[in-house]
C-alpha cells in the first residue's frame, strides 16, 4: 500500500493498562491505535501497564490497525523503560510525548534505534521548532496534543478553536513540507457528534490525515468525515478520464463541471482514488 494512501482517519487512544480495552480494540474499525502508557495510566500502574501491553502485542490479532505505543517522556521514572520496551515490542511506531525540538527524538532514536517515531507537538516551544521537528529522519507522524497546547498557551475554550490556529498551522505546515503524517488533536465531549463532526471536517478541511480519539463512540463520525465521499471519487474519475482525453488529443488541459483541469488536479484526483481503494481494502 503506497504510505501516502495509508488511511489515518480515525486514531484511537487505548489505556495500556486494561486488558479488556485492549481486547476490545481489536474488532474496532480504527485505522490506527495509540497504545497509552502515558495519561492514560496511574502512576501506580506504569510498571504493570507496561507489562500487559507488551502481553497483547505478541498476542497479536490487531489486523491492519497501525500499532503506536505512547511512552511517557523521557524526562520522568518510567520513560527509559518504557522505550526499551516498546523497541521490542512489535509495534509500527513510538509516540513521545511532549516534543519540544529535534533532540528530543534524538535521544528516543539512540535508544529505539530503527523503529519509526511519532511526536506529540503540544507545547509552544514544539509549535516554533514543528519545521525541524518534522525532519527529523526518524520521524514519521505528528499528533496534535491540543488539550495540553491550550492548557500551556492559556486559552479559552471557543468551538472554531481560533485560539490554537497558530500551532496548528505551523504544524501542518511542517509536517506537509517533509511528507508526513499527522493527525489533528482529540474532541473531548465524546457523546457530542454534531460538535465531533464539525471539528472533523475543520480539521479535514485544514489538511490534517485524521484525528485522534478518546472513546469508540467517535469512530463513526471520524472514519465517514475523513473518507473520500461518493461524490468527491466520482468527481476525481471524471477528471482523470476528462484530462486523459484531453491529452490523448493533444490538449493540456480538460474541462469538467465547467471548471480547468490541468496536471496538478489530476494528482489529487488520483490521491482521492488511491485512498478510497486503501480504505477499501483494510475495511476488508
């Protein structure tokens, strides 16, 4: 499956910590999943949490979903450990929290060595260095941490999130110079879809590949928001075929539903179509 067709939209946080949460994620419909040993865990649980996720790891039975192990940072009790651990856990990716700058993922990578990483950016500091965070060249995807962002930057709660716009611009902006993944940050009224939808077709819209979640109920709304809609592959086919004929008769550019088709939509119009075929397939 071409990396850039990979399906990312919905992103599931699971507390490392419970077995049951655990079985349960593997027949959830997610495309990925973050396996919590951070802010999910008690402290008095870190060291057992570790310990049962590394359990349901070599059980297997998690399909197509990604597999993204959250270690705590560095910086506290149980960071090391929770690295080394995770490094022979046969996970897809480590996810750090709290990336300030590239020598943050230096010091993960001395000790994961070749397993590909993944930066929470939810600090100010993480937002003025995302360019160099995102070429870091172990680093694979970025995850907006936006309750902490808020929380670090003292804003208020406004549903267009206008307060955080700045960081989640220079972070997009980051990770698509350097090709790569990221996912916009959790909806924390996890029983509001008309909230969760809105701020998943923002969030769409902006560019971000998908967006983490906390409760299963968000799945749905996400998958559906972040997913090529009918009318968008139907559009995408018609361009292709429209500019294909074009060239073929040796024009540059094609018209369909009365608008220019040059080179540059056909790209996206085939990106939409090579995504929907992966969706397709991991949906099995």
């Amino acid at each position: 499956m071409d990396s850039r067709a990979r399906p990312y939209r919905s992103v599931l946080y699971i507390p490392g910590s419970k077995p049951r949460a655990l079985e349960k994620a593997r027949g959830l419909p997610v495309d990925a999943i973050i396996f919590d040993l951070e802010d999910a865990v008690s402290v008095e649980e870190k060291e057992n949490a570790r310990a049962t996720l590394a359990e349901a790891l070599a059980q297997g039975g998690y399909g197509a979903r990604v597999k993204i192990v959250r270690i705590n940072g560095l910086d506290t009790a149980w960071g090391r450990a929770d690295a080394e651990a995770a490094a022979n856990m046969g996970c897809d990716a480590i996810l750090l929290p709290k990336v300030s700058s590239p020598a943050d993922l230096d010091a993960l990578a001395a000790i994961t060595k070749d397993v590909p990483l993944w930066a929470m950016m939810e600090t100010p500091r993480g937002m003025l260095n995302a360019a160099a965070i995102a070429a870091h060249p172990k680093l694979q995807g970025m995850v907006m941490g936006t309750n902490d962002l808020a929380k670090e930057m003292q804003t208020r709660f406004h549903a267009d999130r206008l307060p955080l716009m700045s960081g989640l611009g220079l972070c997009l902006l980051a990770a698509k110079a350097e090709a790569k993944i990221i996912v916009d940050g959790v909806y924390n009224a996890f029983k509001d879809d008309a909230g969760l939808a809105a701020e998943c077709e923002q969030g769409r819209d902006m560019g971000f590949d998908g967006k983490t979640l906390i409760h299963p109920a968000q799945v749905e709304v996400t998958n559906q928001a972040f997913a090529p809609s009918e009318a968008e592959v139907d559009l995408a086919q018609r361009q292709i075929a429209a500019f294909e004929a074009a060239e073929a008769s040796g024009q540059g550019v094609a018209v369909v539903d009365g608008k220019i088709v040059e080179s540059l939509h056909v790209v996206t119009a085939r990106e939409i179509l090579a995504k929907a075929d992966a969706i397709a397939a991991i949906s099995g």
